[in-house]
C-alpha cells in the first residue's frame, strides 16, 4: 500500500486525489474530512428539511379539510345559526389543533436529526440516552403538572369545551369571558375587569354560557293583587313583538318566548318567569331590552308594583354582555 493510501486511510475520499495532486497532506486531510461528516451531516439536514415540509404540508390540508367538513353542532342549535357557528368554532378548532400537531411533528423531525448528526460526529447516543433518562426522570416529577395542563389544554381544544368569546364559570371566582386559550392556561376577564389566569389542569368542570346558543331567563316580581294570567299574556306578547323587531330578530331563534308562569312565592309578591332562547353571548342584551318593555307593557295595563330582575339561583353569578 502506498504512504498516499495509508495517510489517507479513514479520511475520506477526498484525500488521496488531492494529496496526489498538492503533495500538502493538511490541506488532503482538511478535504477528507469535509467529504465526509459535513456532507453526512448536510444530508441529514436536507432530509430532515424536507421531511418536516412534508409532514406539515400533510397535517395542514388534514387541518383544512377538518375545517372544510367541520360537524353540525348537535341538534340542539337551532338551524339559522347552525351554519355560521359552525364555520366560527370549528374552524377555529380545526386550525388550532392543526397548529399543535405541526410544531410536534417538527419536534419529533428536529429530535430524529439532532441524534443522527450526533452520531455522525462520534457522540454515544446511548450514554446520552442514559443520561437524559436520569434528568427526565429528575424532571418529570416536577413537571408532572405542566403535562397535566398541556394534556387538559388539547382536550379542551379538541373536544370544544369553549372558545374566544365564550362566557364561562371555571370555578368561583375565576367567571368570565375567555380572551386566550393556550394548552397550558386560560385567560378570562370577569365582569369587575379581572384578568384570571386558570392552569388547565386545574379546570375540573366548565360551565359554559355562551357555547351554540344562549337563554334570556327574566324573573318579574308582581303583587299578589295582580291578574296572573293577564301578566302572563303581556310577557308572552314582549316576546313576540321582539320577534317582529328586525332590530332583536336577529338575537333570537326560531323558537318562540316560554312562559313558564308563577315560579315563586314569597311575602314581596308573586315571581312570573319567562325565559326566551338567544344566539351565543346575546342574552344579555335581549334580558334587558325584555326587561325594559316589561315595564312599559305592565305601566299600560295597569299592573302597578312591579319589578323585573334578572333570574338567579343560589351560587349563580350574573354576567352582563360587555357594553
């Protein structure tokens, strides 16, 4: 063998051309080495490179055509707003999920290729292994609770727990309406203009008032004098006569006004409830406009004493519509 070949030997394939023809054997060796690990290492690169635009360019029209095929959201909503409730929070779920599953799908490449030119560079992928495995294992029980909330957070995205704009009680105090969901938190800013921050694993039960459609529920407080079935008439008529009010038409559904009669009865008089089915986040507008024309439609009958307040249970806090 000759000394070209053996200085050459493990160098790479560069070498021995090169050293034949510059007689320098650090500039061969220099050569030798780049025709080896940083091609090696430009080829991972490139491959990881386009594997990544690939896998993303798979999960995004997976993304759209979720979008595109986005489910009706139960019968319960009523068909004039089933079309664009769809189109809102299905879209709106269907990019962000799309989202997350690209930046995973690129963190697994990133990993894949970082191990590859690890290798490539003499490092022992098992040591490393081990050695990562005894920091996760360190790790993980302190960030045990971060997964619980970036777990809680993708379910909540996936299954559309609520939404930008949803009104939710997450647990007195934190009641309000959602500004940001993250997988790991969600922001809300409640009626005082409160900013709440809730970890999502910390969200036990959610409830949400806005989601699809929402109820106008008013409670009016006539004296035990007044013609019950009279009152009740009027209450039904404010509802109907909002129905024909392009102005409050287009808050309502299709379903018309339910009154419910006499809730309840105490020493202050007797309680008539009503309650009238709204598009999402519109309850609060329509309470008050029914409110308002409860009033004048009672001051024109006659049915004096009366007041109109809004329903509320025990534990239930009562949320205006912003503005």
């Amino acid at each position: 063998m000759s000394d070209v070949a053996v200085y050459c030997q493990g160098r790479g394939w560069a070498c021995v051309p090169l050293l034949d023809l510059t007689g320098n054997e650090r500039l061969a060796a220099v050569a030798g080495f780049l025709s080896e690990i940083p091609l090696t290492i430009g080829a991972i690169i490139l491959v990881a490179w386009i594997t990544n635009g690939i896998l993303r360019r798979v999960i995004q029209r997976g993304g759209d055509r979720m979008m595109a095929k986005a489910d009706q959201i139960g019968e319960a909503m009523p068909n004039r707003f089933r079309r664009q409730e769809s189109a809102g929070r299905s879209a709106a779920r269907g990019e962000a999920i799309s989202t997350v599953a690209r930046s995973v799908a690129t963190s697994v490449v990133v990993l894949g290729a970082s191990g590859a030119i690890l290798s490539e560079l003499g490092v022992s992928l098992a040591a490393l292994v081990a050695s990562a495995g005894v920091i996760g294992v360190a790790l993980g029980f302190g960030a045990q609770n971060l997964v619980r909330d970036m777990l809680a957070g993708w379910f909540i995205v996936v299954e559309d727990r609520y939404g930008v704009g949803d009104t939710i009680d997450a647990g007195a105090p934190a009641v309000g309406v959602v500004e940001r969901i993250t997988l790991r938190s969600t922001r809300l800013r409640d009626i005082n203009g409160v900013v709440w921050h809730v970890d999502n694993g910390e969200v036990v039960r959610v409830g949400n008032k806005t989601q699809n459609w929402s109820r106008a529920v008013i409670d009016v407080v006539v004296t035990r004098q007044t013609d019950v079935d009279l009152a009740c008439r009027l209450l039904e008529q404010v509802g109907l006569d909002m129905r024909e009010d392009p102005q409050w038409a287009s808050h309502l559904t299709d379903d018309p006004p339910h009154v419910l009669g006499v809730y309840s009865m105490n020493p202050t008089g007797v309680t008539l409830r009503v309650h009238q089915d709204t598009a999402p986040s519109k309850q609060f507008d329509v309470e008050r406009e029914y409110r308002k024309r409860v009033l004048a439609a009672f001051e024109s009958a006659g049915i004096v004493q009366a007041s109109v307040m809004p329903a509320m249970s025990m534990g239930q806090q009562i949320l205006p519509t912003e503005g």
